[in-house]
C-alpha cells in the first residue's frame, strides 16, 4: 500500500469536485492513501509567473516543502497544478541562485526544500504503479462496448512526457482497454481547449472546443474522457453556446478518466460526483450495478 501527499488544487475543490471524489474512492479502493497536504495553497497557476517568478515558484514550493515534510511524493489531479509543481522542481533544480531565494522565502514559514519530492499524476500511479493487470482483476462492471475519446489535454505530458509520449499518448488508452471499454481514435487527444481563452478571448476559445467535441463524435466516441478540471469545463459548460453559434446538436459527456475506473470498479456514481455533472453520462451510469461499493 503507496501514500502520497494529496494536493488537490483550487479546481477540485470547487468546479471540480466530481474529479476530487473520484480520484478519493478510486485510490482507497486500490489500496492507495492519500493524505491530503495541510494548510495547501494555490500553485499560482501561470498567472503568478507572469508577474514575478520567485514569488510564483516560492508560493509553489511551499507546497513541496511540506509534502517533504510529510515524508511522501505528490499525487496531483489538476494538470495545471501538475504541471506548475513540476515546473518548479526543474527550476530549483537549474537555477541555484533562485534556489536560495525560494528558500529564504519558504524560511519565513519554517520551511525549507533542499530535497525535491517527485510530483505524479493519477494516471500515471494508477498505470505505472498498481498496474493494468491489477486493476482489470478487480473489474466487476465491464465497460465492453462503450466508445471512450481520451483526451489529455496540452500539459500533463508536456513539454517533457514525464509518463507517456507528448505526441501521442497511450496511457488512458491503455486503461480505458483494461476496463473494458473502446478507446477511439482521437486526433484533438492532446490539442489545448483554449484554457483561460474563453475567459479573454471567448470565440477563439469555442472554435478550439467545436473542433474537440467534433474529432470525438466523428470517430465514434460516446463520451470524452478527460483529466483536466478546465479542459472537463470548457467542453461540458459551453455545449450548449456552441451548438447555438455554429448550428450543432452536441450532447457529449464529458467525464473524468476516474470516473470510468469507479464504475468499472462497482463504485456509487453519486459518491464519485457523477450525478453532478451537467450532460449525464447515462451509457456510463447503465453500467452501474445495483450493489455498489
């Protein structure tokens, strides 16, 4: 049985939360404790960096430090937050100078990070660690047949592939198989949703998701997985407003991969968040046997 520091970020807190509660239910299931980080704060996001980089990194690194402090690596959900925490692993790792800096702030709090911790994404812990073999063995509801676009997204295997291919990913493919299901061809898999674009720029942002939304329903997918808290809200959320401005009728789920792992596992849908989601996921939710754990 692993532990890992749990650093759920803003986003699963919030908007989120049917990805907090699924990655929760489906690591206690296997075996993986999570001991959520005490006292967390945002990672900054790429907001902060643009502003000023040792505040952005020092505000990061806190977050690290007390993960070292704990004894345990990172399991971080968010992509964004994934991403952001490794980044600042690499930068204290390249720049010595900004490195003392960081810890000069870190030690107004009593804290210091001289030792990084390696930072995972659930998808990786869940296909690299416990393994597809062991989690095939404990499917009770086989999602045979149901047609799965996975989407990354742009950051959890960017700029580095730190568990899988930045061009073309399997790892989700490889797990959507191991549960039964049909992982589609998916060209748009590691294309940008247009993150905080449709904030600023709202009609670039709703091409990107038209294009995404119609890779899926093209090649056959009857949901889209993702892992990704903006990508899940940007192609769920704003269906509606792209069916209006460019004359679609899209009805798409957009789950997260944790989801189809609960359910492949016999787990409640609404312990898992599912009910709360705003296009149900009814094909999903079929396969839901009445006894659930």
């Amino acid at each position: 049985m692993s532990d890992y520091a749990y650093y759920p970020g803003c986003s699963l807190e919030t908007a989120a939360s049917p990805y907090d509660k699924s990655v929760r239910e489906v690591f206690k299931a296997l075996g993986i404790n999570l001991h959520e980080i005490e006292d967390w704060n945002c990672c900054g996001a790429t907001m902060y960096m643009s502003v000023n980089n040792t505040v952005a990194y020092s505000i990061s690194a806190r977050n690290l430090a007390i993960a070292r402090k704990m004894g345990m690596d990172v399991c971080a959900p968010c992509s964004s937050c994934f991403t952001i925490l490794q980044k600042t692993n690499r930068y204290i790792d390249w720049d010595p100078k900004e490195r003392e800096k960081i810890n000069q702030a870190l030690a107004a709090a009593n804290l210091v990070y001289d030792k990084p911790v390696a930072v995972r994404h659930p998808l990786d812990i869940l296909v690299n660690e416990i393994g597809l073999d062991t989690i095939k063995a404990k499917v009770v509801n086989s999602l045979v047949g149901l047609k799965v676009a996975p989407y990354y997204g742009c950051q959890i295997v960017r700029p580095y592939g730190y568990f899988d291919d930045v061009d073309d990913p399997v790892t989700m493919d490889k797990l959507l198989q191991a549960l039964g299901a049909e992982a589609t061809h998916y060209p748009g898999k590691v294309r940008c949703c247009g993150g905080m674009l449709m904030t600023t720029e709202e009609n670039i942002a709703v091409k990107l998701n038209l294009g995404l939304l119609q890779a899926a329903v093209d090649n056959g997918a009857e949901m889209i997985a993702t892992a990704c808290p903006l990508c899940q809200m940007n192609l769920e959320a704003y269906q509606n407003k792209i069916n209006q401005a460019f004359g679609k009728n899209f009805n798409v789920p957009i789950v997260y991969f944790t989801h189809l792992v609960g359910v492949a596992l016999g787990m409640s849908p609404a312990k898992m968040g599912l009910d709360k989601l705003l296009v149900s996921p009814d094909k999903l939710l079929a396969r839901a046997k009445e006894v659930r754990v």
